[in-house]
C-alpha cells in the first residue's frame, strides 16, 4: 500500500535542535532548557526522534556506566585502564577531563531520580568488566540503560522549554550549501542553520531552522548482519554530518561484543553482558576447555577486543558458528538478582543459564570512531555539535573500555551545553533557506530493491570487515560498496522519500567510510586487525 503523497510544511523555529533521544540527547535538552529556566529566560529546546522517544542504544544498555567512586579506586587507574584498552589511540587529555568530570555527571544523572543497585551496607554496589582493573562500573540491575532512559524521559517530558518530536526523521542537516553555495571538508566557514526533517505520522517534510543543533544520533550496528544494536542505529548522524561535509575519523574502529546470545532469528542480537563474566562467567569451546588462557593472561577479561578476536579464532578453528558462556557454577539467586532480564531471556529460548552453557557469538556492538569533535563537542561545522556513540571525540581511541561510552555521552553533553548557552546570544536565524527539493522523485513500491540493497550492505560488511580483515577482502568489499553506492544513489534521486530508502542511503555511506577507513590503516590497532599488516 502506498504512504499518503509527501508535502511540505511552512518553515518551523527552534533555539536549539536535539536530533536523538538517547543519553547524550536527552541529557543535553534538560541541562540547556533547565539552565535558561533558572534564568528566567525563555529559550525553544527540541528534540527529534525517528520513532518512539525512548527508542535507542542507550535503553539496552546493560552492564553500566563507569566511574571512579570507592576511595581505593583512583583516577589514574581508570585512565591507565582506558588508555591501555584504546591501544595508543586515545588523546590522553581527553580521557583525563571525562574521568575526572565523571563523578560530578553521574551524581546528576543520580539527582535527577535514576537508581543504581546498593548492597546490604548501602553503597553503590560496583561491577567489573573487562580491561578494569578495579570494580566501578555503576548499574541498575541488567538494566542500567532503560533505568538512565526512564529517568532522563521524565525530566524532559515535563519541562516547559522543551518539545519532544517523535516519529520524526532528520533527513540532512541544513548549511550553505541548500543556498547554493558550494563548500568542501576543507571550507572553514561552514555553517548548520539546522535540518530539514520528515514527520512520519503526516508524511510532510519539515525545514527546521535553529540557531544550534546537536546530532546526538547514536550508533551504525546496522550495518552488520549481526548487531546488539536496535533497528535505528543506522548511523544517520554520520552521514548527514560526512554529506555536509564535516570531518568523520577512525570509522574502521567497530567494537564487536564478544557475547551476543547465538539465536540467528534475533534482530537485535540479544546481549550477555560483560558483566556476567565480570562475576565469574567462563567462555568454553564446544569440548568444554576453557580456551581464553591460551590467548591471554586476563582471559575472560581482557579487552574486547582481544576477547571478540580469541573467540572469532576458536570457532575458526573448529569450525563452529559459536562458543559457550558457562555461568552454571555461579550461584543461581545472584543470577536471577543480578541479570534478571538475561536469565529470562535465556530461559524464555529453553536454556536456564544456572544449568546450561550459554551459546555466545560476537556481534557489532559500538562505534569508536564518528564525526570529530573538540572537547566543547563542537564538530567542524560551525553551530553544529555532536555528542555520544555519533561523535569521536578521542576518549576511545582504537578500542573502547566497556561502560565508557554513556559516560562519554554525558561529559560531552555537558561541555556541548556551556558552550551552546554562551554561543547562542550571538546567533540568529537563517532566513531564505529553501523548502526540501524532491523534482523528479515519483518513483514508489520499489521497496524490494531497498530491502535487498540493505541484506547485500550488511552481509559484505560482515563477510569482509568484521573482527578480522585481509587486504584481498577490503579490497573486495570496496568494489562491491561501489556499485551498491551508485545503484542506490540513483534509486534513492527517483525516489518518494521514505525513511527506508534515507536509512539505506546512509547505510550505505557508514559501510563505506568504515571499509576505505579499514583500508587506509596499515598498522594492526585496538579493534582492527588485518592478516596483511
Ligand atoms: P542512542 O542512545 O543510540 O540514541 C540515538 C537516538 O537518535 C535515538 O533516539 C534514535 O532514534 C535517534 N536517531 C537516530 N537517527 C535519527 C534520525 N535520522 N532522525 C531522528 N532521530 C534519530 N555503554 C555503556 O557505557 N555501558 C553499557 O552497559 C552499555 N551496554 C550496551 C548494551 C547494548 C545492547 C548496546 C546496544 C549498547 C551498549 N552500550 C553501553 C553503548 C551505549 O548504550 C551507547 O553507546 C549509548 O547509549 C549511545 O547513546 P547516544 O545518546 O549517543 O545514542
Ligand atoms: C555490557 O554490558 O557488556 C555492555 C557494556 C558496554 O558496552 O560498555
């Protein structure tokens, strides 16, 4: 059945634009709202949203969010921990300023009502995952996303400087160049004067104009076969921000999770968090041996990276589809108590983890790199700020520590936001910015061609830039990318607009970026690894 016909909505307003709903944009919204509240100066704040508000990476977040709390635990420690897992690659200045602004944001995230599990004495009851060398990892359960998404919601929604737009699509952030001047990634002036946007309950395309805009869009799982991530981490931040020609860095740094749940009919992947071999979970190939000795001396808690590659090459080895998680020597209430949702989505397949091995494979789980950005989350485009899993900001380098990353999303919102509220007193608006262009676009029902594009994307990205790569297969995977690029191009210039066909268009330049990135990097990193280097 075809959409209701596209129209166009007369040109909206907004002091700032928040495009996405997850940590770093709902976060950002409150503190700027909140800020010109105290002020008593009124100030528009919106947020949009591709579907339902709380939609995102940050409500499966499950293990935490990590910080330097016990009196024994250092900020030296937890910056060594992140500077060795990032493999060299991180900017040591940056990791420095989002560990020691860690305690001061969390303790916000904590005054605006999200809970965090306490034990019997009644302190925070602090987890380790891998490549910590002390326990800090804050949560709420297995649910420590949805706990931080609920709350932060709930201080939005009740805000009267802010609006909450969902089910709207951000097609392409706006800049000179719907005015018909032409800019380069070199060009210094460039400008956002915000985006232009499709409400999917009314099928109009809205030109959305505002003095600041932060992309806040999260994740790219999406482009994998096999991801944790939900169905809108297709990496549209990315890619409105590389087609207005704003720099994007380290893409070939995907994190792939070393224990998604092995049930190839999930989309997601559900995960096993990291947690659970932080408590004492044991990876075992299928004759029962504990392989990750023979790989590293942390075993089951090395790095990611290290752990994703050692299970990648243990089911090489004996040509296996997945290994197995072995929680059944751990005491069955902490399981139910500590991972409820996990022993219940386990059970809820026929495997009750207090007694069965659990079928773990790794999945794409993160993205390291993103559109760069300074230590105010400002992006190479002027008004235009970036922030959380969309943004690289350098905290990562070439391989994230586990729970960084919604940490990361809270310090970056946080300097986005004092920098935004001093900016904006000298910005104005844009006038003459054009409705969206969409001559010629009439072609519809061809959503085949879309469906099919996305499957052949995912599955060259999987096969050929996974966790380990050869020249021969990025090769490979370039020429192949090029053709769906140009096949997809002209069919997206034909096209009604449909969410679909503008997720897949960005797809596609996320697949890209990644594979020429992978190309380009010579030397085995943190998260890539080539058998050629
Ligand atoms: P998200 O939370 O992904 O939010 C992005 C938002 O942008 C969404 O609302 C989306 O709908 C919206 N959006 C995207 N494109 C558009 C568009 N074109 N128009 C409008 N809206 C758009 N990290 C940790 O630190 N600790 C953990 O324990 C942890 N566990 C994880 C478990 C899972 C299963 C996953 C998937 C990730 C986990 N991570 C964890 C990573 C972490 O959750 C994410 O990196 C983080 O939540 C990203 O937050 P964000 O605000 O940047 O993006
Ligand atoms: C997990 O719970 O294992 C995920 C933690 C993370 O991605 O940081």
């Amino acid at each position: 059945m075809n959409s209701p016909p596209i129209t166009h909505h007369p040109t909206l307003t907004t002091d700032f634009l928040v495009i996405g709903s997850g940590i770093a944009g709902l976060s950002y919204a409150y503190k700027v709202a909140e800020h010109f509240k105290q002020l008593g100066k009124p100030v528009s704040v919106t947020i949009i949203t591709k579907v339902n508000e709380d939609e995102s990476n940050t409500k499966y977040a499950q293990g935490g969010i990590a910080a330097v709390i016990k009196n024994s635990d250092s900020f030296e420690n937890h910056i060594k921990d992140t500077l060795i897992a990032g493999d060299g690659f991180c900017d040591e200045k940056v990791v420095r300023t989002v560990v020691e602004e860690a305690p001061e944001r969390i303790q916000e995230l904590i005054d605006w009502g999200t809970n965090f599990d306490k034990n019997k004495q009644g302190e925070y009851d602090l987890a380790k995952e891998g490549g910590h060398s002390d326990h800090r990892i804050l949560h709420y359960k297995d649910l420590t996303g949805n706990e931080i998404e609920r709350a932060l919601i709930e201080k939005v929604e009740n805000h009267p400087f802010i609006t909450i737009l969902d089910h709207h699509f951000a097609i392409d952030i706006i800049t000179q160049h719907h005015l018909g001047v032409k800019v380069t990634r070199q060009s210094p002036d460039k400008k956002c004067f915000g985006a232009y946007v499709l409400n999917r309950k009314t099928n109009e395309i809205q030109t959305l104009l505002s003095k600041i805009t932060l992309l806040a869009t999260g994740g790219i799982g999406q482009a994998y076969k096999s991801t944790t991530n939900p169905t809108v981490a297709t990496g549209d931040g990315i890619a409105m921000a590389y087609r207005a020609k704003a720099i994007i860095e380290n893409m070939e740094f995907v994190q792939f999770h070393p224990t998604a749940l092995y049930n190839p009919a999930d989309n997601p992947s559900f995960l096993i968090s990291e947690a659970v071999r932080g408590a004492g979970g044991i990876l075992r190939n299928h004759k029962g041996y504990a392989f990750m000795a023979d790989y590293d001396e942390r075993k089951d808690l090395a790095p990611r990276d290290v752990v994703a590659r050692s299970i990648d090459a243990e089911m090489k080895k004996h040509g296996k589809k997945h290994v197995f998680l072995d929680t059944t020597h751990l005491d069955k209430e902490h399981l139910q108590s500590h991972f409820p949702t996990i022993y219940n989505k386990c059970l809820s397949i026929g495997i009750d983890i207090s007694k069965q091995l659990i079928p773990v494979v790794p999945a794409a789980h993160y993205l390291c790199g993103g559109i760069k950005v300074d230590l105010n989350a400002k992006t190479s485009i002027i008004n235009l700020f970036a922030s959380g899993e969309c943004a690289s900001t350098g905290l990562h380098g070439a391989n994230r520590l586990a729970s960084n990353s919604l940490l990361e999303a809270l310090v970056f919102s946080h300097r986005a936001f004092l920098s935004g509220v001093e900016e904006i007193k000298n910005i104005e608006f844009q006038s003459n910015i054009p409705a969206w262009d969409d001559e010629g676009t009439t072609l519809q029902d061809e959503e085949i061609l879309v469906s099919q594009t996305k499957t052949e994307l995912q599955t060259i990205l999987s096969d050929y830039v996974g966790i380990v790569r050869s020249d021969e297969r990025l090769s490979r995977a370039l020429s192949r990318l090029k053709l769906i690029l140009e096949e997809s191009e002209d069919l997206y210039k034909k096209s009604t607009l449909s969410v679909a066909i503008c997720e897949l268009r960005n797809l596609r330049s996320i697949a890209y970026l990644i594979t020429k990135a992978a190309k380009e990097q010579k030397i085995n990193v943190g998260l890539h690894y080539n058998i050629n280097n």
